[in-house]
C-alpha cells in the first residue's frame, strides 16, 4: 500500500475512533481529568483573536500547560517548551499555554518578553479552563496524545522535570516525527 495511503488510512481511524469514542464521565467541578480520559475542551481566544480548538489538534501531540507571570518556573518552561515545539515540528505538537487569571496587562508583559515564540498564548481572566481542568497549583500540564486522550500530567513541577517531560513528549510522536531532521519545515 503507497505511504500517502496508509497515512490518510490512519488519520481516518484515528478521527473515526475519536468520534466512537465515549463521552468522559461527569466531573466534579475543579477536578483534574484522569489520565486516559478525554481532556476538557479550550475555551477563549489565542492572543490574535482567533477561537482556540482543542479538538483541531487531534493527530498530533499537544501540551496544554497552565502559567501566570508571577510564576517563575512557569516563565522559564515556556521558552523552553516553545524550544521542544520548533524542534519537533508543528504539524507533530503544538503547545497551548493558558494563563490563568491575570489581567490582560499582565498577560501582555509575558508575550512581549516571548515574542519570538510559535506558542497558542490564551487568555483567561475568568481561570474558565484552569477551573475545568482542576488546575490548583502552577505550573499545570496536561500532555494529550495523538488519540486526544490525557497521557500525562504534572503539576508544581521545575526544570529539573523537563527532561522526564521530553521524554513522555517524545514517547508519543510517531515514527515519523522523530525521523526528520531536527527544525526541519
């Protein structure tokens, strides 16, 4: 079978289980998603104004991390994410990173000192998305794998974590990802 075949054949089994696939069980409000369940959605806007979609991510591996300008590790894990990102390949992983509850000031300072980063910066003021995921502690992240089910998660975690968390981030990339040259388009 030609590869463009088979690539196409997956990508419908993927899409076709993700539809097939149970709606998560109800959650008490400021839960955290288990690991294997189905994360919540995103809500809110990236920075350009555009509608943030989860699910448009599906196929790929995604890090929703949760950060707030007053939160050193969360400061330095975003370059650095951002790093992993460029590395890996958008059409591989993307990274939407929610900051949680500040004001739009706040947010601001944040993307002007990372404006050279490929992130999802999303706002929110009301902490919609922190509540939804049960996020208490900063930083926050959830990793979800190329099946749009929860892989991973961590939380209060510092830079001595980011290999662990490379290493769970490239456990789920498939074959082809980590076959092509590194920042390659």
């Amino acid at each position: 079978m030609d590869r463009r075949l088979r690539t196409l054949c997956l990508a419908v089994l993927v899409a076709t289980a993700a539809v097939a696939a149970p709606a998560a069980p109800a959650r008490a409000e400021n839960e955290r998603p288990a690991v294997g369940s189905v994360p919540p959605a995103i809500h809110g806007k990236d920075w350009q104004g555009r509608d943030v979609d989860l699910s448009a991510h599906q196929g790929k591996v995604v890090i929703v991390t949760f950060w707030a300008s007053w939160c050193g590790p969360c400061r330095r894990e975003l370059p650095m994410l951002d790093a992993i990102r460029k590395t890996v390949g958008p059409d591989y992983l993307e990274v939407i990173a929610v900051n949680q509850g500040e004001t739009r000031q706040a947010f601001r300072g944040v993307l002007r000192a990372n404006k050279d980063t490929q992130l999802t910066w999303l706002h929110d003021p009301r902490d919609v998305n922190g509540s939804n995921y049960g996020v208490k502690v900063l930083p926050n992240m959830f990793i979800i794998g190329r099946d749009g089910r929860i892989a991973s998660r961590h939380l209060g975690y510092g830079e001595e974590s980011i290999r662990e968390i490379v290493q769970e981030v490239i456990a789920l990339l498939p074959p082809e990802a980590l076959a092509r040259p590194a920042n390659a388009p």
